[in-house]
C-alpha cells in the first residue's frame, strides 16, 4: 500500500502592492483620499477597515 504524501505547503511570494511613500507624495496621497472619502460620505457610506496583510494563497 503506498503511503500518503503530506499537503503541500503554499510557496511564500512578497505582498503585491505594498511600497514606502515620502514627503510630497504622503500629503498628495492623503488628500486624494481625503476627497475620495468625503463623496462616499455624501452618499451615505461609512468608513471600511480591512487587513493589508492578508494573502489569498496564505488564508488557504
């Protein structure tokens, strides 16, 4: 009888998207999402946290 192969574990990959911001491109970035949070506001919608951690493959 052959034996069982043990589950292969996830290969582990770098985050996409994740990068530093600095000076002038901090203050930009907060603004556009400043104003882009206050239209979702206008119609009604309320603020989303989420966890930038997660990864598809390591949540199985």
């Amino acid at each position: 009888m052959a034996k069982d192969k043990p589950p292969r574990r996830p290969r582990a990959e770098t985050p996409k998207g994740f990068r530093d911001y600095r000076g002038a491109e901090v203050t930009e970035r907060a603004e556009m999402l400043a104003a882009i949070a206050r239209v979702y506001h206008r119609y009604g919608f309320d603020a989303l946290e989420t966890s930038a951690g997660g990864h598809r493959v390591a949540r199985g």
